[in-house]
C-alpha cells in the first residue's frame, strides 16, 4: 500500500501542474499553523471538529435550521441581531416557537438593538407596530415570571443628550447599532449576517456556518449575556427596563464605554495559559479540527479586538501564489485593510453586490434608492486605486452578484494558498461589512475558522463556488452599470466615513 501510494505521488510531481499542486497542498497544515499562532494573541480559540462544521448555502436553509433549532432545544436558545420580522407566517411562526420554547422549560434570551426595535413602521402613528411591541405582546405578555424569555436592546452610547433629542429614527441608527448576528441552540452555533425576517429566509443571500460545540455555544451565549448585561431590558407592557448592571448608555455614556470595554476585554482576549494549549491544538488537531477564534468590534466604547486580528491576519499572508477572496454586500473598506490589503502577496478577489442586488435598489425613498450607486462608486474607486497600487504586479479582481430578484448580503474572507490549486485553510464570517460603520459604530460579530482539514477547505470552496456562479466582472474603466452623476460622485465623497 505505501509504495501504491508512493507512486501516485511521484505521478503528481512529474506533471508541472502536479508538483505546484502538492508543494501547496502538503503545506496547508503550516500555513493553518502559523495563522494560527497570529490569531492566538488576539483572542481564545475554540477548537471544532471539522466534521461538525455544516456550510449552508441557501436562505431556504437557514431558516429551516432556525425553525428546528428552537423546536428542538431543550435548555437554551440565545438569538442576536439586528431585527426580527413579524407580518410573514415564518415571521410570526419563529415568535410564536420562541413563546411555545419557553413555556416548555428552555431559556430563550434574545439581544436586538433598540433603536431598530422601537422605530415606527412608515406612515404608523402607532407603537403597536414597533418590533419591540410585538415582542412584548407575543413573548413576555403571555409568560409567567417562571419561565419568561429575555429580551435585551442594545442602545449606542453615541446618541446622548441634545443629540438623542434631535435625531430621530430611522436617522438616528446612522449613529451606531447592534449588528452581530449569531444564533445559539443548546450546542449548536449558526454564525452568520442574516437578520430574521422573510427576506433572508426566501431570496437575500448570506453565508450560514453551523458549528456543534459546546464549548463555542458557552463562548458565544455568554457574550450575548454580557452585552445584554449592559442593555436595556424589554418589559411585558412594552416599555424598557434599566440595564441589569445599573450603568445607562444614554445618561452614563462614558461609564457605560469604560465598564463594557473592561469587560470584554476579560471575557476575550488571550491569557497566557490559553495561549499555549492553542498552540499545541494548532500543531495536533488541524488536520481533522478547526481552531474558531470568536471575535468582537464595538469601536465606540474604544473595543477592536476584530479590527485589529483581522489586519495581523492580512499582515501574514506573505505567499505571493495564494489569494484572497474577501465578500461584503456593502464594500466600502476602511482606508487601514486597504493599506493591509495592498501589502499581502495574495491575489484580491472582491465581491459585492451589484445596484440591482442592494437591498436599497428602487427604494422609494429618493436618497435611499441612491445608496447602490453610491455603493458601487466606492466599489469601483476602491479597485481602481488598489489596481493602480500593484501596477500591474498581482491580480485585483471585481464580482458583482447578478441574481434576478435576489439580493446579495454575503460578507466573509477566505484565504487559499497555492494561487486556486487547493482551497481554503482560513474564514472568517459574521456581521462585519469591513467597512467605517464595522469599525467605529456598530456592535459586530465574526470568527475566524483555520484548519488544515482537506474535506473543510473543498466545502468552503463549494460555498465560494456557488456564489461566484452568479457574478459577473464589470466593466470598470466605462462604468459599468455606475450612475457616476455629480450626485452620486458627492454623495461618496460625504457618506464614505457613514457607510
């Protein structure tokens, strides 16, 4: 058997082809290593056997995880996002599985941002309509003080005093929200940047990892906790409740920035202990586990732990064969992962939506119904300047999603030496967008994922494949399908820094 073996690896390195192949692939588990070891300073890793790792590919999908996922908990179940739906029958059929999973003994804790959760339906001049109204009605009218669900709204320290009673909703998000989207089922984990209503279980596309681990379901619930800790607390009438700890986001802005910042500090970033029983998981386990690093940004309160990981992973990709694929809905990187970006060997592979794919597009609001063209003249200036920076040296590629009455909300990277020959050892997914809302005003979410693990790498390879089958590569130099009028011009120029 060895020499069968043996032989067939001869075979490979006598075809060109052939050797790049196996000279990359036989790699995967040092270059998984040492992204590892970069990873490690910046936050606590939990280590996934890749066999209990599930991609998910379509919206259809991730609501029927959703669904069975309450239906089936028996202890917990913990959802954050941004909002949930509540006029559709799979809208109102997760509330009402959320209510029937409380009433039969399990811990139902929901975190969603209080702005969105209170503003008013266009053209309602009732509260009735409020997301947080319904919940109140649906959720915690009709518990007892036994076994009621936890609804917890997250509110920015931003909006303050003279300013929280200037700007109102839906204006008022543009100052920061809580955007993390992450769902907990017992021990199951669904990371994701979906929100919970129709559109994102019928025709928005988004990325879905399902994680079984109870150690990452622990890591991830209690987050979810701490940030409720400091959140305001849904009550049965409608109203809000003061955050558990005492400290007010709006009356106490800088003690609230101070206290959660400290906190999350101690809930995620490395000691020394962890540390080095990471690094023996990033040398034993790789080949048939990932190592998931859990990661956080709340640039408001000074918290960018994300940001920060995220470009020490960029500054480690030093293989001038390998690429990077990097996907948000809404491209719009900051100036610093542009700059990290530029100085990767990698080949750069964008993907976002086109115009037709924003969820703005014909909005009938005339400056919302702007903001894919806005989007897409960020886009192209973003390549163009990156293209112009490599002159020429490395490929800087666009893709923007094309699906007749789809839209495009994906947002990840993916790294993959060996320029294509073998696939991903890295992802990273969640709720950032990688650009200035990510960096300075929302609450996010992602985790890294790093394995060797060949059968992961082509599953993930599969997921980026059925994406790329409905993109095209625009036309940059005349256009594409840009309004490059002086409106859409001055408005990328204004709202870079917003978006």
């Amino acid at each position: 058997m060895a020499s069968l073996a043996w032989r067939g690896v001869a075979r490979a390195l006598s075809n060109p082809r052939g050797r790049r192949c196996f000279s990359a692939c036989t790699d995967r588990t040092g270059s998984a290593q040492s992204l590892a070891r970069v990873m490690q300073e910046f936050a606590l890793p939990v280590a996934v056997p890749t066999r209990d790792i599930v991609i998910l590919k379509e919206p259809s999908a991730f609501y029927e995880c959703l669904a069975s996922g309450v239906r089936n908990a028996r202890h917990r179940v913990v959802l954050s996002t941004l909002y949930i739906g509540r006029e559709t029958e799979k809208e109102r059929g997760l509330i009402d599985a959320l209510a029937e999973a409380s009433r039969r003994g399990v811990r139902v804790s929901l975190l969603l941002d209080a702005l969105r959760a209170r503003r008013l339906e266009s053209g309602s001049g009732s509260g009735s309509t409020t997301i947080a109204k319904t919940l109140a009605d649906s959720l915690l009218a009709t518990s007892s003080a036994t076994d009621c669900p936890q609804v917890s709204l997250y509110h920015t320290p931003r909006l303050k005093g003279l300013l929280k009673s200037v700007v109102k909703p839906p204006y008022s998000e543009i100052l920061g929200v809580a955007h993390m989207k992450a769902y907990v089922f017992d021990d199951l984990v669904v990371m994701s940047g979906a929100n919970l209503n129709e559109r994102y279980f019928a025709d928005r596309q988004d990325r879905y990892v399902c994680f079984r681990s109870s150690a990452l379901a622990d890591r991830v619930a209690g987050l979810v906790g701490l940030v409720g800790q400091y959140s305001y607390r849904l009550l049965p009438c409608g109203g809000l409740g003061p955050p558990p700890n005492g400290v007010d986001p709006v009356a106490s802005p800088k003690s609230f920035s101070r206290s959660l910042r400290s906190d999350l500090e101690r809930a995620l970033e490395p000691r020394a202990a962890v540390s080095e029983t990471s690094d023996a998981l990033a040398g034993d386990l790789l080949r048939d586990h990932a190592l998931v690093f859990p990661l956080v940004q709340l640039g408001c309160v000074g918290y960018r732990q994300d940001e920060e990981a995220t470009e020490a992973f960029l500054g480690a990709l030093r293989s001038p064969s390998s690429k990077l694929s990097v996907s948000s809905g809404y491209l719009n990187l900051t100036r610093r992962l542009e700059r990290q970006m530029l100085q990767t060997d990698a080949v750069l592979d964008f993907i976002t939506a086109s115009p037709m794919a924003n969820g703005f597009f014909q909005s009938p609001n005339p400056s919302k119904a702007l903001i894919p063209f806005v989007y897409q003249k960020l886009t192209y200036d973003l390549v163009k300047r990156m293209k112009a920076r490599c002159g020429g040296g490395r490929e800087v590629a666009l893709r923007e999603y094309h699906r007749p009455g789809w839209q495009y909300h994906c947002k990840g990277l993916w790294y993959t030496p060996g320029s294509g020959l073998c696939d991903p050892v890295a992802t990273f997914v969640g709720s950032p967008n990688y650009g200035y809302r990510s960096a300075d005003k929302d609450l996010e979410m992602q985790v890294c994922v790093i394995s060797a693990c060949e059968d992961l790498g082509g599953r993930l390879s599969g997921e980026l494949g059925a994406l790329m089958e409905h993109t095209k590569m625009p036309d940059l130099e005349h256009g594409g399908e840009a309004r490059d009028s002086l409106l859409v011009s001055l408005s990328s120029k204004l709202c870079r820094k917003w978006l």
